[in-house]
C-alpha cells in the first residue's frame, strides 16, 4: 500500500492513525457485534460516541456553556441558508463582508431571506487580501456580520477576529476549523463542513449562542431550525453517525498530538515552508497579501501557465496529488490542513526547487 500526499482542498486528507482505527472498528465496534454504520442512534452505544465527539468539541475549541454544539447537514453551503433562516428574521437585514468565492455565496444564498448587503469587500485587491475593520461600514440594525474565516479558493485568511460590538459575528469556518484556538466568545455562530480539518462530508459542525435560538423565520425546515436541534441533541432527526464518529475520532487524534494550540504551531510550520520558498523563487509567486496569506490554503502561480499541465503531472509522478487551483482563479493551490504532514509539505518544496532550476 502506498499513501500520497493528498494536497485536496476538501474532503481531504485525515490521520492516518484515525482511518487505521477505524478499519480495525469496522466490523464490530467495541465488541458491541456490529459496524458504528449499523447502530440505531438511539441506542447506548452510539450515544456514547456522540456524548464523546461533543465534549470533545467542546474542549478542544473551549467552547463557553452558554453556547450549544449541533452536528447538522446539509454542509457549508446549506448553512449559507441555515444562518439566515434562524437569524436574519430579528431585524430583517444582515451584513457581509465579502472575501472570495465562498463569502459571495453567503451573501447571495441569504438575499432570499432578507436584505443581505455588503459591508465590506476584496474586490479593490481582487480578493487578495482582507478589508481592514477600519473600512467596514456595519449596519447597526443588522442581524449579524458574516465573514469566511478562509478562503479556501482564494487562499486568504483571518489572523484576527472582527469585533462588531453588539451585532453577533457569524464565521464560515469550514476550511481553518481547529487549525489554531479561537476565542469563542467572540462570536454569535460558527459553523464548518467537517471535510476539511474535522473527518469526511456530511456532517457540519454549528456553534450557536444561546440568545440566538428561537428567532427563526416561520418558513424554517424543523430539521434546519438551530433550537429544535438544540432542544433535541442534533438528533430531531437521524444524524450523520459515521462521519460524527470519524469527527469524533480525529478529535481524539488532535487532543492526543496537543490540542489545538499543537496544530497551530504545526501549521504555520508547514505554511512558513512554502511561503519562504514562493517569496525567494523567481518562477512561482504567490499573490496574497503576506498579512493575510492563509496557513490552510497556500495558492501559487507559475511564471509560465503553459507549464501547469507538465507541473501536476510532474507532482503526481512523484506521490503529491490534488495540486490544480480551482478553476475560477487557475494556478496551483496546496492545501496543508492539519492532517498533511510537515513531510508532505517538504517533498512539495523540494520537487518545486527541482521544477524552477529545469525550467527558470
Ligand atoms: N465554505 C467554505 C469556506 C468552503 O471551503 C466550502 C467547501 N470547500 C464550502 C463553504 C462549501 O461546503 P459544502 O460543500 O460542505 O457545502
């Protein structure tokens, strides 16, 4: 069996330590006789999983009591209606502030909800770097402030939090999730897909304050409504309980290796590797402003875009894979979430030293 360095922006690599577990579980989960797929989600075994998962959610990111853990579906960009479906009816009006790719789809999936409207943009830097605070212009009558912590496309990330005083700061988080602690108190809803940093597709991990349930528009789903969930343990309906146990398990992975204050470390590592190269080479280049060059997503350009095709085939000759930038913007992307290794990183480095000597 040989394992390459899988540099997908999503679903994405995960520990190898946590699939091993799992193959070993598969047949009979804790001699319990059968697989974590075939368990009512009721019963006292996978309860047990699910108590786990989310108290171990709820430690690694020190999540405060007053705020409820939901394991949903429907991913980052179901969400995308989600938030304004439980949110916006408090006022009628939200604020976005858009980044790249995936805060336009925020934006534009909550206008079927209420008056969703720009609080601030990339655009003027072609979504290369973060607006700064001082350049929002925040309605106070808004329901909430949303932003995408990273930009998964785009490859641009908050390495600060946005305080937006009374108005409840909603965050995409989906692709630097447990990449480093965050202050949870600093905001009203968080929410990820877990394919990135968290297990596979499936099941999407929300953090709601407590003051936040109950606004729901009349129109809301039950299954979507945050405090019908709430009220029912993410269960009002059958949750997605393999890929909670697969969460589950690579939360143990992540407390065994240090938490997350161990991933951060780790990840701006493996980042500072690759953005030291991109800023001594004369053939690739990176386009981020350097404050907000996202740790997750490293996205770089080679001099000659008529040499992309031999470059990913180069790379997958030699193991590293899932290399293309996404279409929209071209180029490469390498995502480095917390399951790549620093090995990985450093063969990727080391085949593109390589490529620029046969080709600058
Ligand atoms: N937001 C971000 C930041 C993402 O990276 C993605 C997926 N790559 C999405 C939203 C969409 O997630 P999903 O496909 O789970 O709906």
């Amino acid at each position: 069996m040989t394992r390459v360095f899988n540099f997908s922006p999503g679903p994405a690599t995960l520990p190898e330590a946590v699939l091993r577990r799992a193959a070993d579980e598969m047949l009979d989960w804790h001699g319990c006789g059968m697989s974590v797929m075939e368990m009512s989600h009721r019963g006292k075994d996978f309860m047990s999983i699910f108590a786990e998962t989310e108290s171990l959610a709820r430690e690694l990111l020190a999540v405060p009591a007053n705020y409820k853990v939901l394991f949903m579906q429907g991913g980052a960009l179901g969400e995308n209606a989600i938030v304004p479906m439980n949110l916006i009816g408090r006022t009628g009006k939200a604020d976005y502030v858009v980044t790249g790719d995936w805060s336009k789809k925020s934006l534009k999936e909550a206008g079927k909800y209420g008056a969703a409207r720009i609080a601030a943009s990339g655009d003027a830097s072609n979504f290369t770097a973060i607006p700064k605070q001082s350049e929002w212009k925040l309605d106070p009558a808004a329901s909430y402030v949303h932003i995408c912590s990273n930009e998964t496309i785009g490859g641009v990330e908050y390495h600060w939090t946005p305080d937006t005083g009374s108005t409840p700061l909603v965050a995409d988080m989906s692709s630097n999730i447990m990449s480093r602690p965050i202050d949870v108190s600093r905001y009203g809803v968080i929410y990820a897909g877990a394919q990135k940093n968290m297990g596979p597709s499936g099941v999407t991990l929300v953090i709601v304050r407590d003051d936040l349930l109950g606004h729901a528009l009349p129109i809301t789903p039950s299954a979507f409504n945050y405090q019908v969930q709430a009220e029912n343990e993410s269960m009002y309906n059958t949750p997605p309980t393999y890929a909670i146990y697969i969460a589950g398990l690579v939360y143990q992975h992540i407390k065994a290796s240090g938490g997350l204050a161990a991933m951060e470390k780790h990840n701006a590592q493996k980042a500072a590797l690759l953005y030291d190269f991109l800023d001594e080479s004369r053939f690739f280049t990176n386009k981020v402003a350097k404050a907000d060059r996202s740790l997750m997503n490293v996205t770089f350009w080679l001099k000659d875009a008529a040499l992309d095709d031999e470059f990913v085939k180069g790379a997958q000759a030699r193991g590293m894979v899932q290399l293309k930038g996404h279409r929209s913007v071209g180029g490469m992307r390498a995502s480095i979430y917390n399951a790549m290794p620093a090995e990985g990183v450093k063969a990727l480095v080391a085949y593109m030293k390589d490529f620029e000597a046969r080709h600058a």
